[in-house]
C-alpha cells in the first residue's frame, strides 16, 4: 500500500496493489448481490420519479403565478377598494334615542352640532331641550374663530342635554 502526499483538502490518496484491488472487487461484488433483492423494482422507480416531477411542475406554475399575478391583484383591489371609499354614499348612522329626540332633531330649523357621540346620544332615554346664552369665548375652546371685538359678547342657542345636565348637542338660533 502505497500513500501519496495529501493534496489541498488533507485527503490521502491510497494505491492498492493487483492482489488488494481483486479483493476489493469480490467484496463489492458480494454486497451486490446481497443487497440486491432489496433494490426497488425499474418500474416503481419510473413511476416514483414521474409522481415526483408532477408535484414539483405544479409547484412551479403555483409560484410563477404568485410571483407575476400578485402584484397585480394588489394594486387592482387597492384601487377599487380607494374608488369604493370616494364613489359610494356614506351610510348614515342609525339613531334611535326614542321618539321625543328624534321629532326635535327632526323638527329643526338649523341643524343641531352634536357636542357627544351620536351613540350616546342615541343612548339618552329622555333628553331635554332648553333653551340658552353662550358666550362667544366658549366658541373659541372649540376651534371656531372669534373676532376680538365681538369676544364679549353672546349667542341664543338651543341645547340637547341629558337626564344628568349634560350637553348631548348644540344648534344657534338667529
């Protein structure tokens, strides 16, 4: 037996001489034909191997179509989801707080500015209508812009208040 130098990866290279290398091939020979009976028959393997191309082709086209078509269907369903939300009506929230409420918003000549949720005020089983002064610096807290020369001064206005005094919604009169 004759060993040569390792070459890059360590391995070392074996010579076998005439007598070991006829060896060798009876003892390979040997397991050959003892493994041989449990080899797979040519025909299942055939049939292995077809079943296994056809799952990895359809594999394939599922992934071609995710790739290409997704993107796509992406962008078509974010704009018709975007023309919905600008096109289509806004569905106005049911109220139902009970005939009283309802015949006054109904009833009214300017619109009431709701000061709670719509729920709670929907809510309210017997809401009030009174009648009051609101000075225009309380028109300030909410944003509206009020002149300084008329900051002093007040509006009528009606209010929507709860059971418990507490303003559900606002509207002005002249």
């Amino acid at each position: 037996m004759n060993t040569s130098p390792p070459n890059s990866t360590n391995a070392t290279i074996v010579t076998l001489n005439a007598e070991q290398q006829n060896r060798l091939d009876a003892n390979l020979d040997s397991l050959r034909s003892a493994t041989e009976p449990m080899a797979m028959p040519a025909a299942f393997e055939a049939k292995l191997m077809s079943a296994f191309k056809a799952h990895h082709a359809k594999k394939r086209r599922r992934e071609i179509l995710a790739q290409w078509f997704a993107p796509g269907f992406a962008l078509a369903a974010s704009v018709g989801m975007s023309a919905w939300m600008v096109l289509a009506p806004m569905a106005q929230p049911a109220l139902d707080a009970g005939p009283d409420a309802m015949t006054m918003l109904a009833n009214a000549e300017t619109p009431f500015i709701a000061l709670q949720s719509l729920e709670q005020i929907a809510l309210e089983p017997q809401p009030r209508l009174i009648e009051t002064a609101v000075p225009r610096m309380w028109l300030a807290s909410y944003g509206v812009p009020v002149s300084p020369e008329v900051a002093g001064d007040s509006l009528r206005a009606e209010m929507l208040v709860s059971a418990s005094g507490q303003p559900l919604a606002m509207r002005f009169l002249p």
